[in-house]
C-alpha cells in the first residue's frame, strides 16, 4: 500500500517548520483557550462512567513527568532530543485533552477516559517518536539532507504511524459503537489521543526534527563474530518456545477467572459490562477491524491470522495478570486495560511487520528476514517498551488502592506482550508457514537485470 502524499506532507513540513509550527502552536492554543472557559463536563446518566476517578491528576504530573524526561533522556542521550520529545508529547496531551474538554458537553467523558487519554497519549506518542528519530538517524547517516531525511522518515516510521494508528481507531470506533456508558467514554478519548498523535508524527514531528541537528549513532562497520550472528539467529526462537507454555498458563488463568465471575454473576441482574455480551462483540469487533487493516497494509493472510492469534492471546494474558493481582477485578478494569495496550501492542507489531517486509523484499529467507527485522528494531523498541513500562509504574506509585493495581497490571502486561509476544513469538509463529506467509520475493535474476 504505497501513500506517497505521507512523504509529501512531511517533506513540506520539513522544508517550512515555521509555518507547520505555527499552526501547531495556534491550534494547540486556541483548542487550550476554548477548553478552558467551557469547562469539563462529565457524561450525565452513565451509571459507573462518572464515578470511576482514579486519583489526583496533579499527582500523576507531578511523579510521572520527571520519569518519562529521565527516561527519555536515558534512551535518546541528547538534552536537545529530550527537550524536543517533551514539546511533542506536550503538544499531542494538551491538543487532545482540549479537544476531549470541548467536545464534552455533547459526546461522552467520564474521569476514567481522562486518565486513559493521559497514559495512552504518552506512550504512543513516544513510540512515534522513538520510531521517527531512530530512522532519521540513520538516513542522516546515509547522507541524506533534512527534507530528504523527514521524507524517508515518512514512507517508514510515518506509514507505521498510520497504518497502527487507523488500526487502532477502527478499533475503538467499534467499542465506542457497541460498548455501553461506561466503555464508551473510555473508546472516545482513545480515538482523540490517537488521532492526535497520528496527525502530530506526520506533520508536527518532521518540523521539529528539521529545526535541530539530530544526533547521529553510526553502526559499527565491522562484521560480528560468529559466536553473536548465532546467537542472534537461534536465540530468539528457542525462548519463544520456551516462553509460549508459560503464556498458555497464563491465558488459561486468565480464561477460568472470568468464566468463574461469570458464573458467580449469574444469580445477580447486574452482570459486570466486561462480561455482558455487548462488551465481547466489541472486543471481537476491535481485533477483527484492527486485523482488516493490517491485512490490507501487509497482505499475507497467514500474518493476519497470526495477528489474530496474537491479539487473543495478549488479550488473556493481560487479564490474566490484572485478574491475579485485583480481586475481585473492577467492572472498569479489563476493558480499561485492553485499550490502554492497544496503542503500544499495534505500533510495535506494526513496526515489526514493516520491518520484516522490507527485509523479506530483498530477497531474504523468512527466517533470516526476522531475524535482521528484529536486529534493527531492537534498539527503537526498546526505548519504547521501557518509557511506557516506566508511565505505567508511574501511574501505578500515583494511585491509590485498586487503580494502583491496574498500573502495575499494565506495566507488566506492557512488558510481557512488547518483549515476548510481538518480539519473540510473532517471528516464531509466522516462520511456521515458511514462504507460504511470507511476501513474495522477486526472483534473484529478475532483481539483476
């Protein structure tokens, strides 16, 4: 799926970082200015929706931004880098909490979908950016001046960008369609964040990028030795099968806390949302809708049933983790949870996926191309899992009682489906197929002449 306008619409911005600042700077302003004197106004008859507040908003600011700048200093290694990072993940927060403060008195807010636009905004917005500024590097690297740079950037990262991001709105535009008044909330402001970050990796990321000079990390020219090309090479599929038993038993436990709540709620009316019909069509509908898009964007369709297996199996591991450190495990919880991994879980699988293609469009085996996929991402990637692990702990320290529980649920179901579900198990389960769900390659004498 070639988008060529993406390279265009950064490579202006690139070439005018003024004018795209400019406008950046008076949207965010003007979308501050006007949330400010409407006000926020919570959801009316929604039930649960407007009574779930999770804790003082001040003290989630106060504790988790001196962390994420630490992190982010961590990873990237420039103070310049760092203060470029903070302005862009600013500007993405203040854009689509104003947005979410505006449209309030006419489409569903509640507390919850606040917290949940500040801990999703942050880490997909530092994904964007982590997979924006490595790619730069490495076409400054290559020679390339800054417009040519933010356009090579656009046609990698920024597709990855898109693509994750309509994936994940689609998917929680069929939450917000089928999900009742407590999800529904929680759907709109994870549309608003994303759509928000998405537009801001495209336009506002490639004139910031443009305005200083990145910091180059040179790869070392010399050859590796055998000893690391192996373990590079079998490594990563020996711990996938080793770790795959232990994710089953996780889902299992998953799978039979939920199946005994249910049956425990079915002597009461009011059954918990998560376990109402309404709550898995709209789980459904969001792997479904998340996987068409990812079909359409990669092709293969045995990649998109390992997508799928992928996205059930996360899904139960991740209420597997949440259901054995809450108990009992809050209405809010579980659905709060899925979207809240949705953001980073569909950006590195994409990322991945990206890079796996472009390796096995080269010529590469299916193996090979995983392994040197994963080899390049690596670094990008885990720079994101660690400033998303590192909010979400934040957001667990800030919180009191049961939403302290869903923070370091979400660390660590943050750190299990980024490290071993996407990294060490996507590889493993597409190498099954071998060329049969791989792209296809063009023949080595058609690729010479």
């Amino acid at each position: 799926m070639e988008l060529p306008w993406i390279a265009r619409t950064a490579r202006w911005c690139a070439e005018h970082p003024g004018r795209t600042l400019t406008a950046w700077l008076m949207f965010t302003a003007s979308v501050v200015l006007g949330a400010t004197r409407s006000g926020l106004r919570f959801a009316q008859g929604s039930g649960q929706a407007g009574t779930v507040v999770a804790t003082d908003p001040g003290r989630i600011v106060a504790l988790g931004t001196p962390v994420v700048l630490l992190l982010l200093l961590a990873v990237l290694g420039s103070v310049l880098l760092t203060v470029v990072a903070a302005l862009f993940v600013a500007s993405v927060l203040g854009a689509a909490l104003g947005l979410l403060v505006l449209l309030s008195p006419t489409l569903p807010v509640s507390p919850l979908a606040c917290d949940v636009v500040v801990l999703l905004g942050v880490v997909v917005s530092v994904d964007h950016l982590l997979f924006s500024v490595r790619r730069h590097q490495e076409a400054v690297a290559a020679g390339h001046r800054a417009p040519d740079a933010a356009q090579v950037v656009a046609s990698t990262a920024g597709r990855t960008a898109l693509v994750s991001g309509i994936a994940i709105l689609l998917s929680m535009t069929g939450l917000y369609l089928v999900g009742d008044a407590m999800l529904a909330p929680v759907a709109f402001g994870a549309i608003l964040v994303v759509a928000t970050a998405t537009c801001a990796a495209l336009t506002l990321l490639p004139a910031l990028l443009a305005l200083i000079r990145v910091p180059v990390r040179r790869p070392f020219q010399r050859t590796p030795p055998s000893w690391a090309r192996w373990v590079a090479r079998h490594v990563p599929l020996a711990a996938a099968r080793m770790v795959t038993p232990v994710l089953a038993l996780l889902a299992l436990s998953g799978l039979v806390r939920l199946l005994s709540a249910a049956a425990c709620a079915e002597a009461d009316p009011a059954c918990p949302p998560y376990l109402s019909p309404n709550a898995v069509l709209a789980l459904l509908l969001m792997i479904a809708l998340s996987v068409l898009v990812l079909l359409i964007a990669f092709r293969p369709i045995l990649v998109a049933l390992a997508t799928t297996l992928l996205a059930i199996l996360s899904a139960l591991v991740a209420l597997g983790l949440l259901a054995s450190q809450v108990t009992p495990v809050p209405a809010w919880a579980p659905m709060a949870l899925l979207v809240v991994l949705a953001g980073p879980s569909t950006d590195i699988h994409v990322y991945l996926l990206h890079h796996f293609r472009s390796e096995a469009l080269t010529g590469m085996s299916p193996r090979n191309a995983m392994a040197r996929g994963v080899r390049r991402s690596a670094g990008a990637i885990g720079g994101c899992v660690l400033i998303a692990f590192g909010a979400c702990v934040a957001f667990g320290l800030a919180s009191t009682g049961e939403f302290r529980a869903f923070g370091w649920s979400a660390a660590a179901a943050l750190l299990v489906d980024a490290v071993v579900v996407r990294v060490l198990v996507l590889p493993a389960l597409i190498s099954v197929g071998g060329r049969l769900s791989w792209w296809d390659r063009k023949p080595a004498a058609r690729r010479e002449s």
